[in-house]
C-alpha cells in the first residue's frame, strides 16, 4: 500500500468523522427545537417573543448543521458563521453569570463550537472557499 492510498484512506475516514459529528449537532438542534415548544406554551407574556425567536433559532441551525453534514466543502461562510455564533455565546455566558439559564446554554454552546471546529478540521470546510 502507498502513501497517497493510506492519506486517501485516512482522509476519507475522517471527513466522514467530521459529517458524523455535524450530523449530531443537528440531531441535539432538531432535539432542541422539538422541547422549545413546551417553551412557547408555558410562556409568559413578556417572554413569548424571545421563546419563538429560540425555537426558530434552532431551526435554523438544525438546517444549517445538515447543510454542513451533507456538503462540507461547499457552505462557504457557513461554517464560519455557526463557529462564531456558537464560540460567542459560549463566552457571552461567561459575561452573563445571572443570566437565567446562561450557564446551562453558554456550556452547550461552547461544545457545539468545539465541534464544529474540529468537523471543520476533519472534512477541511475551509476548501469551500476554494470552490
């Protein structure tokens, strides 16, 4: 076996590690825009809107994590945009200690930023840019 058969390999494997990881992020996104109706329904008035806006928000990135899952190095700016989203709440909720539920999401938020960064790695996302 040659070098360019076991990279070719090793490549494959891993940018099918990195999809498999996205495909996770929008499995937890899908997961979490299904429990954001309970959310809605017990809301509050005042926090309706913001409920709504989060429920779509998932949404949004359950969409966004399978576009990165099926098409890695054709989302250009896609992936850049979920990292910084994701890394930017993650260290908001560090700003915002009594935030009501800030530690909880801020974590989560936090971890989906370290694994989009490494899916980013394993299927080089940054290629797109090149495309």
């Amino acid at each position: 076996m040659n070098s360019t058969v076991v990279l070719e390999n090793s490549s494959r494997g891993q940018n099918r590690l990195g999809r498999g990881l996205m495909w996770l992020a929008a499995l937890g996104a899908f997961a979490a825009f299904a429990s954001a109706f309970a959310g809605i329904s017990s809301a509050a008035p005042e926090t309706l809107w913001v409920e709504t806006w989060r429920l779509f928000g998932f949404l949004v990135f359950t969409g966004m994590f399978i576009l990165l899952a099926l098409r890695p190095r054709k989302s250009a700016g896609v992936w850049e945009l979920a990292f910084f989203h994701k890394a930017a709440m993650g260290v908001s909720a560090l700003f915002l200690p009594g935030a009501e539920r800030a530690a909880q999401a801020g974590t989560i938020d936090a971890v989906l930023a370290a694994i989009i960064l490494v899916a980013y790695m394993l299927t080089r996302g940054w290629m797109a840019w090149k495309n």
